[in-house]
C-alpha cells in the first residue's frame, strides 16, 4: 500500500463530516471551543490568585506576630517595621504586575495604613462586617461595576483584620486579550 492511499483513508472520514455538516455547525463549534475555553482559563486564573493573596495575608500576619514578639516596648520601632514590611510586599507583588491596595479592618470599618494605603477606600462597610465574621478567606466584590478581589486574614496579635485588595481586571487582562485575538482569528477563518 503506497502512502496516498493511507493519507486517502485516513482523511476520508473528516471529508465526508465536513461535506455533511452544515454551515451553522461549523460556526459554532469554534465559538463554543472558545468560551469553554475562556470559562476554564478564567476559573484556573481566578483560583491561583486566590491561593496567592491568600498565602501573601497569611505571611504578613506572622510576620506581625513576630514583630509584636521582638518589639513589645517600643512602638515605635514597631509603626515603622509594620509599614516597611507592607511596603515590601506591595513592591513585591508590583514587580510581578499585580497592583494591590492593603487595609484593615477595625470595629467593622475599613481604616487605611498611613504610608502604605494610597487613595480612597471603596468597599462598602458591610464587607467590612462580613470580614469580621469570617476572620479569613477570599471575596470578590463588585464595586460600582469594578470587581475587587478580597484576601483578608485575623491578626491573632492585634485586633484588626489585614486585607489585600487586588482589582481582578488587571490579573485577568492578559487572558481577555487572548480571547479577543482567538475570537478574532475564528471571524476572519469564517
């Protein structure tokens, strides 16, 4: 048996699907492809990111504890390694392109850090309760139609809450961009 005839047989069965199918099938299954695929990306990218500012709360939280333990007399000394430590880690999670805001939450409010909190706070005072309720976790909250992912952890030494506030726009970008350029590219082959 030569070549040809094994290509022959082997593409036999798709040519045929492909003269029997019709039109509206073969512009929508790309499609579909297309947004399973942009749903499990999304899932998957959504998911790391909460594993990632989970772990970033958690690590600054022991880091208080252990600051507290070194400088117990001297407050001082203590204001400025917190907010030398938070600048650490916002500069840290810049680098790897994630701007993030940090908080915490006391008596139900969500109060800023001096020299480390840059702007307004927009999250309704309700997450705030709700933070207190729950001591730790993950929320996503839409704010004015801007979605703002919520790490938040108890400091067992303090009584406040530490929250990371990352805007799911930004890490979710690059994936928008690869699926207007699969959904392009799926036009322009229809």
């Amino acid at each position: 048996m030569n070549v040809n005839a094994i290509l022959a047989a082997l593409i036999a069965p798709f040519y045929r699907l492909h003269r029997h199918t019709r039109l509206r099938t073969k512009m929508i299954v790309p499609l579909l492809g297309s947004f399973t695929f942009y749903m499990q990306t999304k899932k998957m990218i959504l998911t790391q990111m909460e594993k990632r500012l989970d772990s970033e709360t958690e690590k600054i939280t022991e880091k208080i504890s252990l600051m507290k333990f070194m400088f117990a007399s001297d407050d001082v000394s203590y204001n400025q390694r917190f907010t030398f430590e938070l600048n650490q880690q916002k500069s840290s999670l810049k680098s790897e392109g994630l701007h993030v805001q940090q908080y915490l939450v006391k008596t139900g409010e969500f109060h800023p850090i001096d020299n480390v909190t840059s702007g307004p706070i927009d999250i309704p005072q309700d997450v705030a309760l709700q933070m207190e309720a729950e001591r730790f976790g993950v929320m996503h909250v839409n704010v004015g139609g801007t979605v703002h992912t919520l790490a938040f952890t108890h400091s067992p030494d303090e009584n406040f809450i530490y929250v990371i506030d990352a805007l799911q726009e930004e890490y979710l970008g690059p994936l928008h961009q690869t699926t207007r350029l699969i959904l392009s590219t799926v036009a322009i082959s229809l």
